[in-house]
C-alpha cells in the first residue's frame, strides 16, 4: 500500500462547479496534511494546510480532515478555468519527530480540467 | 525578495558525467529538501537536511549525494551511478511553524 495515496485522475469538471479531490494515508499516527497545486511546468505551490479534523476554509477551497478514515479532501468551489492544474496532497508521517520537520511525503497528483 | 533560487534551470548530460544542482534559500529555514519529478507523477524524495552539517537519505537516495556546510545552500549531485537521471528536481526549504514547504522554480535534467 502506498503511504500517501489521490484519486485517480484526470477530473473534468465545468466552471462553476465544485471540484472534489481526495487523499487517504497509510500512518495512522500522521500530524499535518497539505494540498499544493501544480501548474504545469512549474513548482507546486501552498494552497491550504489542516492539522485537526474537520473542515478549514479558505475563500473557495475546503480542506477536509478525518483522521479515523485516515482521509483528507480538497473541495473547491465555483471552479475556474485558472484552476486547472495538478494537485498534491503531502502527508507529515508520525515518525517525523514532530510536525515541522522530517519527512513530507506526497501523493501521485490528480489533475484537474476546468472547462468552460 | 526571500525565496528559494535553483540553478541551473535546464540542464544537458552526457552519460557517465556527475553534475550538481544548486540550491540556495535565504529564508533562514533550518529544514532543505530534494524532491525529483518524473512526468506524470508526484515528488519523490531524494534527500533532506534538518540542520547544517547533517543529511537524511529519502526514498530514492541512490545515485545521488548531498552537502549541507551552510544553513543557505543544500546542493545535490547527480552522479553516474543514477541509472535514470532525467527529471525534475524540485529544492525546498520548511517553514518550521506551519511545517509548509516553500519550493525553488526546479532544475530540469536532460541525459543525452
């Protein structure tokens, strides 16, 4: 079983729709979860990060977190066209000594198309 | 402007020839890693650094190798040992309050 692993993709969606992504990891004992998006070509960059179960807001995406399902989501509303790109979902393990350090390990990406 | 810089940003190789990537933060973060990406797919971890003078192999250290003598530089070498050298590779350092990883704009690899 892989430790950090997306639903495969690609995920179409119309604008103006809401966007769902997911995530499930293998560590149990897991700290902190991160959704980074990646336009093509470049170098992922920060979107939300979530640490306690429940859901996070911020402008139109949601990050969800079940730590008992071992699962994490990304939802995003009123897709754009701009949203389009590849998204990671990056796991803190338990066995990194600590939240801030040690190893980040990621998913396989899901991309995602909004079409007009 | 605080960043990550990544040089060079696209690289030839012949087969057989070592080349190192440079990796310089000036975000005062303690924490670098090297991540490698192959089309298609996520980052995979080469190495990572927590603290000056010290290492950690990642999933996929073999055929590369790391220094860590200042808290600004992390560079990687791609040696010949790297069987498959051609990728993406991705340096970040971590933001120690919030654990987030701030990534350089990529060093992109090409064997000849």
């Amino acid at each position: 079983q892989k430790e950090v692993e997306q639903n495969s993709g690609p995920l179409s969606v119309p604008e103006g729709a809401i966007a769902s992504l997911n995530c499930t990891y293998s560590d149990r004992g897991s700290q902190s979860f991160f959704w980074y998006r990646q336009y093509s070509g470049k170098s992922p960059e920060l979107i939300m990060f979530i640490y306690s179960n429940g859901d996070k807001e911020d402008g139109r995406f949601t990050a969800q977190l079940n730590k008992a399902s071992q699962y994490v989501s990304l939802l995003i509303r009123d897709s754009q066209p701009s949203d389009s790109a590849t998204y990671l979902c990056a796991v803190n393990p338990a066995n990194a000594g600590g939240t801030s350090y040690g190893k980040l390990t990621f998913g396989q990406g899901t991309i995602l198309t909004v079409h007009p | 402007d605080g960043g990550i810089t990544q040089s060079p940003k696209y690289l030839f190789r012949k087969e057989g020839q070592n080349v190192t990537l440079s990796c310089e933060q000036n975000l005062n973060h303690d924490a670098m890693y090297w991540y490698r990406q192959d089309p298609g797919q996520g980052l995979r971890l080469i190495y990572y650094s927590q603290i000056v003078n010290d290492f950690q192999k990642g999933d996929i250290a073999e055929g590369y190798s790391v220094s860590r003598e200042k808290k600004e530089s992390f560079p990687l070498t791609v040696t010949s040992a790297q069987k498959n050298p051609t990728a993406f590779y991705l340096c970040a350092s971590r933001y120690k309050i919030t654990g987030e990883l701030f990534f350089g704009e990529g060093s992109r690899l090409t064997v000849l």
